[in-house]
C-alpha cells in the first residue's frame, strides 16, 4: 500500500492511502461516481471491472473511499477507463498520485502504451494528463452522452518505457 497526504495549506496533515479496489468498495466508488458525473457507471460496471482482473485501485482517507482508478490491459496495452476523486478532495494530488500509482503498475506490467479518452471541456483533466506525457493521438465523435445529444471524446496516448530487454539501444 503507498500514501500521499492530502492537505489543504495549514491544515493537520492527512493521509490518504493506495489500495485495491475490492467488491466491498462498490457501494462507495459508485456514491462517488454519481456525484462526480451526469452519466455515471453502475455499481455492476465496477464489479464486473474486479471480476475480470482489470486493474482497480481506490484512495482511502479515514477509512472512507476517496479515489478510484481502474485501468484496462491487454495485447502491450492499457486503457485508462476511469480516475475520479471525491470533489472537496480535489487539486490536492490525489489524481496526480492515483494515476502515477496506475502509469508504475502498468510500466510493471511491461505494457507499452497507454490509451484514454477524455472529454475536450474536462481541461482540469487534460491539463493532469499532459503533464504526465499523454498526447492526443485522435477524436472519438458523439463517444459520451451529454445534457444535449453527444460530446466528442480526445483520445490521448502515452508512450510508457520500453519493458525490460526489449530496448534496441546499446
Ligand atoms: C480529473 C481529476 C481526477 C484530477 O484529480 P485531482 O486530485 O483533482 O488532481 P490533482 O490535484 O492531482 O492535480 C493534477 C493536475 O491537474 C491540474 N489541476 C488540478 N486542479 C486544478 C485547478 N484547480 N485548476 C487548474 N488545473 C488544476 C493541474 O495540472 C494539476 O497539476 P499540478 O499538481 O502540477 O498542479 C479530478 O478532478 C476528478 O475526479 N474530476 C472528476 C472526474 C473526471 O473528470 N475524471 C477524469 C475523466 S477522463
């Protein structure tokens, strides 16, 4: 398990702490995620992400689920499905640490590439994304429901370090 603190300037340090997602964690991911979005996934969608080994992390601060990330891989691929943080926590780096602890698991992995997609109006998100290497790399048109018919979705890629033994360098 690794942690972050969570802090606001001058405020008791917190610690929040980076664990796997587990089926008791569902009813809270879920809580968080209708909060966070106005089309949210199921709970069901969560379970169904433990059950088939996808890689599920949650953020923990005193005892509550604070954070989640879930991360798709398969054929030298990861696809981000998720990274969502509880809204009074956020701009804290919580994200910023979620995601790194997904980018290492994933580089462990020895998977070669990471794909999402992120809606062009979530500029805190692209800006997050960015700043760890992502490049857009093409357009999903209508990809997310939105209040008025469809939004497109960026997708964005990053490049992850070659797994051992396959760099051709001397
Ligand atoms: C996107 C999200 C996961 C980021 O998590 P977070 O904990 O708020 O982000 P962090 O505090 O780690 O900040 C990471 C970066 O985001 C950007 N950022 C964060 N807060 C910001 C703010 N208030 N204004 C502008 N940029 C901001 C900065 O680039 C920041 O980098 P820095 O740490 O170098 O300043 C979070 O805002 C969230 O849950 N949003 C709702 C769900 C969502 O949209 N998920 C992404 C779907 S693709």
């Amino acid at each position: 398990m690794s942690a972050a603190s969570a802090d606001a300037p001058g405020r008791q340090p917190r610690l929040v702490k980076f664990r796997a997602m587990t089926p008791g964690d569902v009813a809270a991911v879920g809580a968080l995620e209708r909060a966070a979005y106005p089309f949210p996934w199921s709970e069901g969608i969560f379970r169904d992400c433990i059950r088939v080994g996808y890689l599920c992390r949650v953020a923990e601060l005193d005892g509550q689920v604070v954070a989640y990330g879930i991360v798709a891989m398969g054929a030298g691929e990861a696809h981000i499905l998720n990274l969502c943080v509880r809204d009074d926590l956020r701009s804290r780096g919580v994200g910023r640490q979620m995601l790194a602890l997904l980018l290492e698991r994933t580089r462990e992995a020895g998977v070669g590439e990471a794909f999402l997609e992120v809606r062009p109006t979530n500029g805190l998100a692209i800006s997050l994304y960015q700043s760890f290497g992502f490049v857009q790399v093409g357009l999903r048109r209508g990809y997310y429901q939105a209040a008025q018919g469809r939004e497109d979705a960026l997708v964005l890629k990053l490049a992850l370090a070659d797994p051992a033994g396959t760099d051709s360098s001397p």
